[in-house]
C-alpha cells in the first residue's frame, strides 16, 4: 500500500510529522471494516487541507498539503500493517 511520511508546519507554528495514506489508497477490505462506507466523505476541508489515516494515531487527521516543511516521501507499506 501506499503511504507518504511528511511533515507540516500546524496553525500554531508547530512542526507536525506525519507517517499517513491517502483514503484512496486504504485497502477496501480496511475502509469497510474499521472506518465505514462513506465515513468522512461528508466533510470539506480548506484547500490544501486533505482526510488522510495516520497510520502511527490510527486515525483520521488532516494533512496540510499548504505549509509542508519539504515534499512527503513517499513509501509502499504491508497492507497486514494497516490496523
């Protein structure tokens, strides 16, 4: 699976690292039986701002795609280590 490990600077200046996927890159068999059909479809987000699973909270958070510190690396991961 596809993840990415970024790092952003948060509303209150703080640096936020982040090791996270994208909700399109979520294995389907995950997405139905953890997070629900649909589950945070419903919301909008600024721009730049994207719905994303943090992998190390095991939850959602909000990736601030506007003030990254430098370009997310992205990485492929064992889609049995998504929990």
């Amino acid at each position: 699976m596809r993840a990415f490990k970024g790092t952003f600077k948060k509303k209150n200046g703080e640096s936020r690292d982040m090791l996270f996927a994208k909700i399109s890159d979520l294995p389907q068999a995950f997405l139905d039986s953890e997070i629900g059909h649909g589950a945070g479809s419903e919301q909008t987000y600024a721009e730049g701002m994207e719905l994303v699973w943090d992998l190390e909270a095991d939850n959602y958070r909000v990736f601030n795609w506007a003030t990254i510190e430098s370009d997310p690396k992205e990485l492929f991961i064992d889609e049995g280590k998504v929990t």
